[in-house]
C-alpha cells in the first residue's frame, strides 16, 4: 500500500493509536504503520493493567497533563463497550524524605490536590494485609485508577479508524526523510508521503530517531503475578493499588481482578538490553526474589506461588522524563521517544498534543519542560 496522507504516524502502540485518533477524529486524513497489531505482547503496553495516578511525585510539571489525560481517559471508555478506567485510589508508602512521598507532597502542594496521610496502624485497618516498615509513611490518592492497558490501545485504534484513520499493521518503516516540504516514509511493504509525520516508536526510538540515541536506553522489565492465598487482595473487597519505595526498589502492583492472582513489578531497576529484538522473556532469578522478599514485608498475607510472568521495555532517557518535541532539523516532524516506564497513562494526552503540533506546529498544554532542548544545550 502507499498513498499521501496529511499524517503518518509511525508506531500504532500506545501513543501512536491514540495520535491516529486525535487526527482522524478532527478529519485528517492519516495512516499509522506498525510491525505488530494495536495491543500486542512485543513492546511496552501490554501485562493487562496499568496505573494511573494525579499526585504525581515524579514532578509536578506533569500534573496538569495528566488532568487532561483523565478526562480524555474517561472519554474514551465512555464511548467503549469494555471497561478501559477503573477507579480504585492507590496506596503509596516509602521513607518521609524518599522520591515517592516527598515528590507526593510537592505535587499536591503545588496544585492544590487532596492526600491523606496514613500511619501503620490506618493502613492495617484501612486495607488489611498491607503493612508498612518502621518508619515509612504512606499516602493515599484517592484519584488513583486501573487502566486495561491492551484494550485501551485497541479502543484508540478502533475508534481511529472509525473516523476514516488507516492502522496498517504488518508495515516496519525502514527510514524516513522531510523532502522538499513533504515528508516521505518507506517501510517493507511500500512508500508514503505526508505533510506531517510523527513518530513515536517506543524501544525502537534509537533505530527510527538516531538524535535520540544518546539520550535514550532500553531496560528489560519482569511483571509478576502471585497467588493470593485468600480474598484480603480481591479489587472488589476494596484493596487499592499500590506503590511502595523500599531501599533500591520501588514495587508497585495491582490487587486479585482474575485468577492470575496479584501482579507486582519493580518501577525501579531492570536489565539492559541493546535492542527489541534481544529481549529475553525467561524469568530472572534475581528479581523473582526481590518480588518476593516485597510481598514478605508489604503484602505478607499473599501468597508466594509465582502463576504468571511476562516481560515488557522501559525506553529509558537520559533523566526519567519524557521527550516531547518537533524532530530537530526537520519543519513537520513530531516525536514522543524516551517515556521511561511510566508513560502509558499520558498516552492520550501524548496522542492529543502530537496532533496538536502536527496541524498547527504549537499545543497549549505545557511540554516546555519535556523538550529535546534539555539534552542538547545552549545553541
């Protein structure tokens, strides 16, 4: 297939689909190619959930972003059949001067959001078979939610193509270029032309955004799952969400929702890895312990049978926060590279701002401080 369309997007993951979606919806005529199909298991957005939070302790910059990605969230699952958002509140702990509640505290300064400060005692009570270490604090956001990580990429890609959106799957890009004020793309299965191009490729930034390169890295990720021993961890027995900084590790998890039991994850951490294509998908010895030893101390009433195990990349940049910004060296070409494992709840925000600076160049959402201008210094 080829053809000229207003926008390519190359990269039909999380961010693409919901770019694709953005543009289609405002009658733009746009084609997003991808390797794989909307929610598939080869990238980063795919382990059935993902978390999504306001009191954002990474930076309060992000804040206003994600009040926007909430409603653009609850929007989308309006409009679906399945159950895309799910409010639950999350439960966050860690040391008082730690990145997790110090960060906490600074965004619901800033901002002005609710937070309710817990002691040990609260938390046992409040939400048995959860227990804090000596000294550790915990907070609670209340906006805290469960997304359902592969139908909300299959949704954004539905409804994209609902509005006249092309999703070619099957199709790698093999290289792009901006050609006398067109930008051209090739891939496997045939050449495309556009006014506009965004990429946003996930772990393949490195190959399909070489100025990245030296920003950005990829890191293999474990998400495991455990038996629950009993009904203390079920979602619908009221157990939250959670997140908890504990020396090296920042764990975070997900109470019981079917019969693969409690799924747990270290935020922090992981395995280099070079490229995609070399991910390793057998468990790791060393971090099926560390998940274990997090459940001993925080969530000792689960059990320890490991029931399922998958792996996912992290595209690492060079200071945790995103790269949102026009290609350098090019007119019309938009990226988003570099999400750094905690980018799939700002995937609709993401996909609305890269719409945004492909048809008029500019977005009133606030990215100053997620440009590529940070890494490359005074010009």
């Amino acid at each position: 297939m080829s053809g000229h369309f207003d926008c390519i997007v190359i990269g039909a993951g999380a961010v693409g689909t919901a770019a694709a979606y953005h543009l289609a919806t405002r009658g733009h005529k746009v084609v997003a190619l991808d390797p794989h199909p909307p929610g598939h298991d080869k990238g980063s957005s795919h382990g059935d959930t993902r978390i999504i939070r306001l009191v954002y302790f990474e930076h309060p910059d992000y804040v206003p972003l994600l009040k926007r990605a909430f409603t653009l969230w609850q929007e989308l699952d309006d409009r679906s059949e399945t159950a895309l958002f799910t409010q639950t509140g999350i439960l966050q702990s860690g040391p008082r001067e730690g990145k997790v509640i110090a960060g906490m505290r600074q965004a619901a300064e800033t901002h002005g959001l609710l937070i309710e400060p817990l002691t040990a005692t609260d938390v046992s009570d409040t939400y048995p078979g959860f227990h804090l270490r000596d000294g550790d604090e915990a907070l609670f956001d209340p906006n805290g939610g469960i997304l359902a990580v592969e139908d909300c990429v299959r949704s954004h890609a539905e409804f994209a193509t609902a509005a006249g959106a092309s999703i070619n799957v099957g199709e790698r890009a093999i290289q792009w270029q901006e050609k006398d004020g067109q930008v051209q793309v090739v891939t496997e299965a045939g050449n495309y032309t556009a006014d506009r191009l965004i990429v946003s490729p996930g772990a393949w930034a490195p190959g399909l955004l070489p100025a990245t390169r030296r920003y950005v890295h990829l890191l293999r990720k474990s998400l495991f799952w455990f038996d629950a021993s009993d009904d203390t961890y079920d979602l619908n027995k009221g157990s939250p969400i959670f997140l908890f900084e504990h020396g090296p590790h920042a764990f975070y998890g997900f109470p019981v929702i079917d019969d693969k039991g409690i799924k747990v994850a270290d935020h922090h951490n992981g395995l280099p890895l070079a490229v995609p294509e070399q991910l390793d998908r057998h468990v790791d010895p060393n971090e099926l312990e560390a998940a274990s030893l997090f459940l001993r101390h925080h969530l000792p009433r689960a059990g320890h049978q490991l029931n399922h195990h998958t792996t996912c990349m992290y595209t690492m940049s060079g200071d945790g926060h995103f790269i949102v910004d026009r290609y350098p060296g090019t007119d019309h070409v938009y990226f988003a590279a570099g999400l750094s494992g905690h980018g799939f709840k700002f995937a609709t925000i993401l996909g609305e701002v890269l719409a945004d600076l492909a048809i008029d160049g500019r977005t009133d959402h606030p990215i100053d401080f997620l440009s590529i201008s940070r890494f490359l210094g005074p010009s």
